[in-house]
C-alpha cells in the first residue's frame, strides 16, 4: 500500500468519525482548560500559530521551531536539514488539502513537508528571502503570503509569485487578516484599517462603509452572512444601517465555530464567546492565564486551540467540569455536597460553607463576625427546606433554606450530644438526626438526645464515617468494620474477623436488598449475608472507594483518591458468572477536567446525584461536575491509527508499506498514536508481530515498540487502538505494515548442513570422553561417598540436638529480656514500648487511652519488719491482681520499678476507668500474705490515673499520672486520685 493511499484511507477515517464540537447549550463555566508550556514539550511558549494536518496530527509553530502534537507528546519538526541551520521563528502553519504542510518562517521563506514527510523550501530564492508573518489558502489554488509591508500570491502549482502588495494601501503595513468573498475580491484587514482588493484593484473599504480606523486583526462573516471586522477598536458589525459596534475591547483574533457561535480573543486576556447576542468570558478563572493571543483554530473534533504567550491551550467541552475557588468557592478543599429541594446546591469545604445556583456562589456565614467560619465535615436537609451542618469543632448547625438564618442544633435533656468532629448527618424516616463524629453515634429528635453509642455498646470503632438508612435498619460505617442497628434496636457488628476490609466509607443499597459497600478494600457487596470483593485484582484500578452513585442507566460511580471510575452492573454481574476475566472499568480524572483526581471521603455526603442527572463529587481542588450521558455520548470506537515514526538502529525510515532490515540491522522501534485530541489519555493499544509471536501483546498507554536482534523472515506488524474500557477489539482502528529480515550468508541450507555435521562429529567424540572420564570418577567418589556417609550422620545428629539447645536458650533470653524474673510481668522497657504504641494507635485513631500508676503502700515497712522474701512475696501478689485484671479488660501492666507498677488502659475515658481502678485496689486492699510468724501481712495502694490528650507525647501523660499517684499519698494513701 502506498503512502497516498494510506494518507487517503487515514483522511477518510478521520472525516468518517463523529463530527463532535463545543457543546453550544453548555455555559463556557462548563468548559475544560488544558494548558501545555515549554515544560511539557513545547519548542517555546509563544505560540504564533496552528494547523491540523490530513492525518489529524495538530501542528504549532513557534519562535523556537515547529512541532506536531499527537495530544500526548509535542514531537519536534525535523526540518534542520533543509535549511542547513536550526528551523526557527516560525510565525504561520498552513495545512494544504494534498496533505502537504506550509511553515511560513521569519528567515527562511517557506517550508513545505511533503505527504511523505520530506522537508523542502518553496519557491525560488526570492520567496526565501521574505519574512513571512502569514499565509491563507485561496478558493483557486492559490497562496497568499503577507510580510511585514507587503502582500503577495502564489499561482500553484506553477508557483509563480506576484505582489498584490504593489499598490500604496498595501504597502508599508502588515496583512493581519484576509476573507476570501463569493465575488472573487479579497478583504484585507491590515495596520492601517480595512482594503478590499478585486481585479488588481484595491480600494479603503472601511473607510467607504464607515469602520473606523483602526487595526483589523480579524475578519468572517456569521452565519446570516453579516461581515464582522474585530481590532485595536473593538469588533464591528457591518449591517443594512452600516457598521455598529459589538465589544469596545481590542481584540487579537476571531473565529467562528461550526455552530455559529463567534470567538474573539480579547487583547486583556481571555476570550468572549457570542450567542444569540449574549457575550460569555472563558479567562483566567478557567485556567487562560495568559495574554496574546497570537493564534485559534477549531479542529475537526470541534476543540477550541489557542496559541498564546504564554503556551498552547485547548478548550473542550468534556464530560467533566470543575467549580474551584476560581469560580467563586470559598475554598478548594471540598469535603461535602448536598442539593437542596430548590434544586440549590450546598458545598462544605475546610472553609465554611457555600451556596451554590446557577446565578453564582453564596457563602454562608456560619459563625457570628470576627470568628471565622469553621470547616464542615457533613451535610444533610433540614424538615424546612434549609440544611444542616456538621462541622469539625463546632457540632451541628442549621441554616434556613436562603442561606442566612444559623442556629447551634438545640439540645436539652439528660443526654450532651458527643464531642464535635462531626463526619456524617443522617435524616431518619421516623424524622430524627442521626449525628455521626470521632466519638461515636447518637440520635437526636425534638431537642434531645434519645441514644448514644459506642465501642461499649457493639460499634466496631467509635469513629463514625457512614450511614445509611434502608427498611431493615440503619447501616453504620466506622473505621474498623461495618454495623446494622435493626429496627428493633438490636445491633448487629462486621469486624475484622467477618468483614474483609478494615474501614468503610459509604453504603447504597438495591431495590432486592443488595448492599454496595465503598471500602478500603474496593466495592463490596453485602447480599444473603455474603461478602463478595471487587478490587484491583478483579480490574478495579485502585483498591480505596470513597463513595457509590448510581447514575439509574445501568452503572455505578465510584469516587477514589485516583479519579471517578464507572463500573457497568452487568460487567459485575459478567464477571461472577465469570463472562469475564477482568472488569472494563472508564476512568475520569484529570485528563478529563478535574482539576484534582483526589476525591474527598470519610465525610459525607462526599457526592451527590443531582435531579439534573449530573453526579458532583468533593476534591481536593473544588467539585468535580461529571454527566455520565455526556460521558457515553463522548466514547468513540474508532480513532484514526498512525505510524509516527519508524526507526531501525536509530534512523527514521521513510513511510512506506514494508520495510526491509539488512544483517547488520539489530534493533527496530515503531512508534505510533492514535489521534483523538479531546480525551488521548483514555487510549490504550495492543500490538503483534505476526511470524514472530501470533499473540496480541497489551501495551496500554503505550506508544512505541521495540524488537531487538529479530531472526530472519517475513513478518507483518499490526497495531490496534480503543477507548478504554475495550469492550470489543474488533470494533477499533488498526494500522499495519509488512518487514522482512534479511537472513546473513550463514542461513543457507548447505552451511548449516555442514556446521550441523560438524557439531554431531564433535559431539559423538565428545560423548565417548565424557563417558569414560565418568566411569573412573564415578568408582572414585563411591568409595569416599560411603566413607563420608557415616562421619555425616553422626555430626547431622550432634548439630540437631545442638538446635534444639539453642533455640530453648534464645526463647529463655528473650523473655527474660521483656519481663521482670520477680514478678513476671513486663519489666519497664517492655511496658514502656508497648505504652508508646498504645498512645501512637489513640491518637491516629482518635480514641480514648487511660494509663494508671500504682504504688504499694508503705512497703518498706513491710520489708523492714517482714523481711524481703514477705516483701517479694507481696509484690507478687500484687502483680498476680494486676495481671488478671489486664487479662479480664484488655489492658496491659508492667512492673515500672520497686514498688511501683503501670497499667495502660485503651478505648477507656476517665469515667470508665476510675470504677475499674477501684476495682483493682479493693483487690488489692484483699491480698493475704502469710508471715513467718503465723501473722497475715496485708497491704494497700495508692493509683494516679491520666487521660491521653490530643497531641500530648507519653513522658506527658506519665507526668500527670504520676503527679496524681503523689496527690494519693499525700491525701492519705489507699485511694484513686483522677484531678488535680
């Protein structure tokens, strides 16, 4: 197959695709950004100007060269070796309908690249000579070609080259832009204002139609035929009553879309999209930080390119958008969305609280002035339209539905509502709240607290992350496992020993009962009280789920720290009923118009399914507004395949259908792309050298291969490209070409036959010497074998015993080196570490940890008038309490030195641990120790008991505890002292 025609076959794939473009119903809010700079391969950051080519391939010139752009990789134009220097200040890029490509430069005339991707200068030494700044394709095979004082056309093919520019008006100013009319005369918007130039005749238009003078930039004619003239004075609007003034911004280039819609691009920065007579800004709130906007295009696909200043910039209207700080949030880290029954949507961030409506973003003043606004964890509706708010240091406040009534959520009665560090609000059937924080769970109805629970009551851990109401009860979400408060008040706990994941952050349930669980572990599904696991061994791409959306067509929508995947229920069901080997699951991140893949969870609600069908999830940066209908309108099956490149031992070849590698060749790289500029990164290839390996190879994202030293033959390479996720491999564009290897002088059939012959020879000789040598040593080692046998038994037996020895010993050290030879329990280095992994697991946590001291009382005495051995058998005695009561809690104690001993409580406040101290010094208080005189020595103790505070270190919680050991002793000893 010949180049042309494949460049044929290519243009057509192209053309035969869907023709999408800009959503015109979308507000430019909707629209995506994406930005690339130097940095991501640009040959310079002002970029002047931009074409796409027959293949599809988007090409941008710049002050620093020329490059093609496959929308992953900015590969640089090799045009150097044509000029004989380094190709630079290229200022215009003209796509020609043969498939050749124009590069007007400032130094060196025209480039021309040929369908076949050889570089040429155009025209003679005259053409080479001129600084161009612009090229236009004429109706009639013609080229114009403006400099900076002159205008010229080109006759192609014969390329003969004449000055349009030779009349005054043209001379001494550049050609910005031309509009090629239907009677054949030419529109020359220029420096000096607007010419018309028709049969060699040029003649001030705008100053006969009354344009005012100025410098015209750009001119079209919209979709009613008006013509429109845009510049250093605004643009203009050439109607029956003579030109009238559309925007007094200068602007620097127009365009207008397949839809009709006019682009300008302001001189102050932005663009401004005009509709029906609407004006809309796309600037530097969506991501165009730059001014100059030296060149705009629109691409086959409808994407909007914009060369500018300071880099290239695309404009699409993809699937997903964002609302950030930028576009009026309070704050870029969203934690919680709620829509309200308005069809207003409430956004929580570390900042306070926004509302959002179409008419722009509110914020909500939380707390009076002067207090700042505090950070909201949860959301949920109020009964009167309004919302309530959970918040990190401040509980539960409501808002009215307007956004400016706050209220603290009223409590009275005998039960407080739990600390602040509110992460999920729940509105019951039965009209209560049910208030989910770092301390566990209660429900609140009327102004009161009916219920309280914890750890102590069956909740796998006291942090609260989810909740979930359905007919069989509520489902209760905490970072250690999953719980269900029937509707019978009983509770019914999944830890770790059931529940194969460890934390829980959302819950969705079927219509049949179906349980959909996001984990840590990835989607679980609770059905007949069975767990299945869907994570990335079955084709999830990351194990975490933040949360679970079902979008009612068919698929779920799961939020992750890496994006927002799309699972089809049929592909879970395909993949039970094993249909399938792996789940095809979509991804959308920030190749897609988030500005952030980190979704937000372990608050609530981190997403929201709107009544508009649109789902909104929290980022790390602002909310992420996915439409999942827009998402499957954006799939594509087929996407043009090219060949970009094909190198053998590092030199481009030129295309062809087949190439030929010699003997000497040993390494072939094949690079490739498909050209989808709106979403590139969802692309993913395989590839095959058939006569080498007949199995597709998965590449992904990969884009280029490489074989090195291949055997000699015939072999075809096929390569194919889909969207992911590939749901059919036969529905996809592929791109081949043939090779052969030659074979070197050694593959022929004679000198194989006697270099086969050869080795057999030498092989029999060798054979018949090996066999002989192996006999002699053979009897020679049988001897010293049996010899050796018995010498090796009797060691192996000795080394044995010797093991045995010595793992005993070890195990003896060990615990000799852990715990105290009187008493049997941890020695203080023992106690001390475990007492510093206790408060290192509380604070991640946030869970309670109590830590007592305990000291027997007037224990000297007891040695002084007992004797040691009375006094070594009490504090035995004492540790033998102590270690059944940390057996019967939970706890851990430890001998920390002469009479004095720690026991480390965790998950217990003050208030349960003070009954439980008293407890162990009654206990002790009970100790009967015989004398040697027949009297019973009985003893007391003295406990100081501290709680662990937020960021408190261990050395500071001995401290307290050991200030309220002393504070016992000096109040007489025999009791538990807790303050103070």
């Amino acid at each position: 197959m010949t180049k042309r025609l494949r460049g044929a076959l290519a243009l057509l794939l192209v053309l035969a695709a869907p023709a999408w473009a800009l959503d015109p119903r979308r507000g430019v809010d909707e629209y995506t950004v994406t930005g690339w700079t130097m940095d991501d391969g640009l040959p310079h950051n002002l970029v002047n100007a931009l074409a796409q080519d027959g293949e599809g391939f988007l090409w941008i010139g710049t002050w620093e060269g020329a490059a093609r752009f496959n929308g992953r990789r900015f590969r640089a134009a090799d045009a150097g070796a044509a000029l004989q220097a380094p190709l630079a200040g290229v200022r215009s890029v003209l796509a020609r309908a043969d498939g050749s490509l124009l590069l007007g430069t400032a130094q060196f005339g025209i480039l021309q690249r040929s369908p076949a991707g050889q570089w040429s200068r155009l025209g003679g030494p005259e053409l080479s000579r001129l600084p161009v700044s612009r090229l236009w394709a004429g109706p009639d095979q013609s080229l114009w070609i403006a400099t900076e004082d002159s205008l010229y056309r080109m006759q192609l093919p014969d390329g003969s080259l004449r000055e349009a520019g030779a009349d005054p008006l043209l001379r001494h100013g550049e050609t910005h832009a031309l509009w090629f009319e239907d009677d054949g005369s030419v529109l020359v918007g220029r420096g000096g204002g607007l010419l018309r130039l028709h049969q060699d005749r040029v003649e001030d238009y705008g100053l006969a139609s009354g344009l005012p003078r100025m410098v015209v930039r750009g001119l079209l004619r919209d979709a009613g035929g008006s013509l429109w003239a845009g510049g250093s004075g605004g643009v203009w609007r050439l109607g029956p009553r003579g030109w009238r003034q559309g925007l007094a911004e200068p602007v620097e280039n127009m365009l207008r879309d397949r839809d009709g819609n006019l682009w300008l691009a302001r001189s102050a920065g932005g663009l401004w999209r005009y509709r029906d007579g609407r004006m809309e800004a796309l600037d530097e709130r969506h991501g165009l930080v730059a001014r100059g906007w030296t060149a705009l295009m629109e691409d086959r696909d409808g994407l909007l390119w914009v060369g500018s200043s300071a880099g290239l910039f695309r404009i699409a209207d993809g699937p997903v958008y964002s609302i950030d700080r930028a576009r009026g949030l309070g704050d870029d880290y969203v934690r919680a969305v709620l829509q309200g029954e308005a069809g207003e949507v409430w956004i929580g961030h570390a900042a306070g609280l926004d509302r959002w409506t179409p008419a722009g973003v509110q914020p909500v003043a939380l707390l009076p002035p002067g207090q700042g606004n505090p950070s909201v964890m949860a959301l949920a509706p109020a009964a009167d339209g309004g919302v309530l708010v959970g918040t990190f240091a401040h509980g539960v406040l409501q808002v009215d539905a307007a956004g400016r009534r706050v209220a603290p959520l009223p409590v009275r009665g005998p039960l407080p509502l739990p600390p602040a560090h509110v992460r999920v609000l729940l509105r019951s059937g039965d009209g209560s709240l049910w208030i989910g924080t770092g301390n566990g769970l209660a429900q609140w109805k009327d102004g009161q607290v009916l219920l309280r629970l914890g750890i102590e009551d069956g909740l796998p851990s006291s942090t609260i992350r989810a909740l979930y109401e359905t007919p069989q009860g509520l489902w209760i979400g905490t970072t250690a496992g999953i719980a269900q408060r029937r509707a019978d008040g009983s509770l019914r706990s999944w830890g770790p020993h059931e529940y194969p994941a460890t934390g829980s952050f959302d819950f969705l349930a079927d219509p049949d009962g179906t349980l959909w669980i996001a984990s840590d572990a990835g989607l679980l599904r609770l059905r007949g009280g069975r767990f299945r696991q869907y994570g990335r061994a079955e084709g999830l791409p990351r194990d975490t789920v933040m949360r679970i959306l079902d979008d009612g067509a068919g698929s779920l929508w799961l939020s992750s720290n890496h994006g927002v995947f799309r699972v089809e229920r049929a592909d879970l069901e395909a993949l039970d009923e094993g249909r399938l080997a792996s789940l095809p699951v979509e991804v959308f991140d920030r190749g897609d118009g988030m500005l952030s893949s980190q979704c937000n969870g372990g608050s609530a609600p981190a997403g929201w399914a709107m009544t508009d069908g649109r789902l909104w999830f929290p980022t790390a940066r602002g909310v992420a507004v996915l439409d999942p209908q827009l998402a499957r309108g954006h799939r594509r099956s087929v996407a043009p395949l090219v060949f970009e490149s094909v190198l053998v031992d590092g030199v481009a070849q030129a295309p062809a259908a087949g190439y030929r590698m010699d003997t000497s060749a040993r390494r072939l790289v094949v690079r490739y792309a498909g050209l989808d500029l709106r979403s590139p990164g969802r692309q993913v290839y395989r590839y095959r050298l058939a006569g080498f390996d007949e199995d597709w190879q998965e590449a992904g994202g990969q884009t280029e291969v490489a074989y090195t030293s291949l055997p000699p033959g015939r072999f075809r390479f096929e390569v194919q490209v889909a969207r992911s996720p590939v749901e059919d491999w036969s529905r996809v564009s592929s791109a081949a070409f043939d090779l052969e290897v030659a074979a070197p002088f050694w593959y022929r059939s004679w000198v194989i036959a006697l270099c086969a012959l050869g080795l057999a020879g030498l092989a029999w000789l060798g054979y018949r010497l090996a066999l002989a040598r192996q006999r002699r040593q053979q009897r020679q080692l049988q001897a010293v074998v049996e010899a050796r046998t018995h010498e090796l038994r009797a060691k192996n037996a000795a080394l044995e015993q010797a093991g045995r020895e010595r793992d005993t010993l070890v195990a003896q050290l060990a615990w000799q080196a852990a715990h105290d030879a009187l008493t049997g329990l941890p020695n203080r280095r023992a106690g001390d570490g475990q007492l510093e992994q206790a408060v290192a697991v509380a604070l991640a946590a946030g869970e309670p940890l109590a830590v007592a001291l305990l000291d027997v009382d007037h224990f000297k005495q007891i040695n002084d008038r007992h004797g040691h051995a009375i006094g070594d058998q009490v504090l035995q005695a004492v540790a033998a309490v102590l270690a059944g009561l940390a057996a019967e809690r939970g706890c851990f104690a430890a001998r920390h030195g002469g009479e004095e001993f720690l026991l480390c409580m965790p998950q217990l406040e003050l208030a349960r641990a003070v009954p439980l101290l008293e407890q162990l010094r009654q206990r002790v208080a009970a100790i009967g120790v015989p004398g040697a005189d027949g009297e019973v020595v009985r003893c007391t103790c003295s406990i100081g008991v501290a709680v662990l505070e937020p960021g408190q270190a261990v050395h500071g919680l001995l401290a307290r505890a050991d200030a309220r050991l002393l504070r016992a002793k000096q109040d007489g000893r025999d009791r538990v002292v807790a303050s103070g």
